[in-house]
C-alpha cells in the first residue's frame, strides 16, 4: 500500500485586499466676528471752580473719550434756557443760583454718550474793600491821629455797612473814621464792608506805630 501523507496539500495564495476610506471635510469659509461699536463716554472740566459769580466768564473744556473711533459733535446744555455746539465753549451766568450743565457727545459711527452733567454755583458779585489812610509815615503814639477813607467798591448790590479793627481791640463803624494809636508797635487795620445782598469783602494794611521822641 502506498503511504497517505496527510500533509499533501496543494500550496495556495491568499490575497489580503485592504480598502482605504477617503474621508473628506470640506470648509466652505469663515464667519466674520462682528464687534459691537463702544459708545463715546462725556466728560469736561470747568475754570473757575469756585467764587463764580454773576460777571464771570466760565471755560469748560472737553475731555471725552472714544475708544474705538473719534468724536465727531458736542451738545452742551448750560441749565439757563442756553446751548452751545463748540467743543470748548465759554459762558457767563446773569442770575445767581444753582445750574446743571450737561453734555452729550456723538462718534464718528452716529453713537450718543450717556450724558455728563455738572452743578455750577453762581453767586452775587461781592463789594470790593479798599481804603487809604493819611499821614502813611512818622506815625506817633499818642500824637498823631489817623484818617481812614473808604474806597470801596459795590459788586452786585450797594454797600450798607463798614467794620473797622485797627488791631488794638478798638473798632468803628463809620464809613471814614479816625483812630489814634496810644501804644507803638506795627497794627492791622482790616475793613470788612457788607453790601445789601449780605456779600462781604475785605482789605488789611499794616501800620508801624513809633514811640513819641
């Protein structure tokens, strides 16, 4: 008998078949990021900042912001029935009393700030005090006697009273007194006036007194 060799097989060929998958994305474009445009933020500062009175010449000066562009107008309100479009306007009150004034600026892209709005005091024009005295030199205690004069100025309203301290704890109330020193020494004379809207003002001078020879 012949031998069975199990091992009598026909030698083959597997093919190994790899199949490759394309996976495509397509970008069809980007999207833009829109950005919000910043509204102009107000602001100003004022000169003077005090003693304002009804004569007084204010300047305001613009100090707005844009961050993203430039401004392009100004509407200011000044709290009397008065507007201005300058940038850095000017402006003098005729009524005392207490006046909001706004401002509201506009950008280049047509975007209104929020407004700004500050509070002006404006009061009455105060009397002015001056005075001369004579004689100004050789000055003697107990000899020589002095001559005040009133030179005083009204602002809004006429002056009703005068106060005189020649600093040796004597005072008058004249509107042109005289004073003799009994004590040499240097003094100060202050006048304060007082003018019918209660509006006071005052001029100090200093004296030097000499001993009598």
């Amino acid at each position: 008998m012949g031998r069975n060799n199990s091992n009598n097989m026909k030698a083959g060929v597997i093919a190994i078949v790899v199949c490759a998958i394309l996976i495509a994305v397509s970008f069809s474009g980007c999207v833009q990021e829109q950005v919000a445009n910043k509204i102009p933020v107000a602001s100003f500062t004022y000169t003077p900042m005090e003693n304002i009175y009804t004569d007084t010449e204010i300047a305001f000066t613009d100090t707005s912001t844009d961050d993203d562009g430039t401004i392009a107008s100004w509407s200011w309100t000044f709290g009397d029935d008065t507007t201005s479009t300058e940038q850095n306007p000017t402006h003098v009150y005729t009524t005392v009393g207490e006046y909001a004034v706004t401002l509201i600026v506009t950008d280049n892209d047509g975007n209104a700030s929020e407004p700004y709005t500050a509070t002006i005091t404006v009061s009455f024009v105060p009397p002015t005090a001056d005075y001369t005295y004579g004689p100004m030199v050789n000055i003697t205690a107990n000899v020589t006697m002095i001559t005040f004069t009133d030179t005083s100025t009204a602002g809004d309203a006429n002056i009703t009273s005068w106060m005189w301290d020649f600093g040796d704890d004597m005072n008058s109330t004249e509107q042109n007194p005289t004073h003799l020193y009994t004590v040499a020494g240097d003094y100060t004379v202050t006048l304060t006036v007082t003018d019918a809207n209660g509006e006071v003002g005052t001029k100090s001078v200093t004296i030097t007194v000499e001993e009598a020879a």
